[in-house]
C-alpha cells in the first residue's frame, strides 16, 4: 500500500520539467524507489500491524481434547 504513495512524491520531488532520464539514474531511482518502499512496508508490518493484531485478536486456548461424558476408548 505505501509503494505508490512513495514512487509518486519521489517522482514529484525529483521533477524534471519535461527532461527524459539517463539510463543509469533512472535505475538508481528505481532501486531506491523499491528499496525504499520495502522498507517502509515492513516497518509498518512490524510496528503497526503485528501488535494491532496481538492487541485485537483474543487469545486461543491451547486445545485440549476431552472426550465426552461416558464414552470409553477402546
């Protein structure tokens, strides 16, 4: 989710009023663009996501497997 937001204002800031892009530098942007987009996805996955989970979601009880009331095994 946050890679478009970033290319985008990546792009912006490094307008070049109508001038194409060198082969090279545009690789280099590329790689940071992406670099940079794993990067913030994973901060927030870690930071954000994983402990709303833990916040959100209850917590399962360990299974225990209890047979029913009179029946007998074998």
């Amino acid at each position: 989710m946050v890679h478009v937001a970033l290319v985008q204002n990546v792009l912006r800031l490094l307008e070049r009023h109508g001038v194409g892009w060198d082969p090279l530098p545009a690789l280099g942007v590329i790689a940071a663009s992406v670099a940079g987009s794993l990067l913030v996805a994973w901060m927030l996955f870690t930071f954000v996501e994983k402990p709303a989970m833990r916040l959100l979601t209850r917590r399962r009880r360990s299974a225990t497997h209890t047979s029913p009331a009179g029946a007998r095994l074998g």
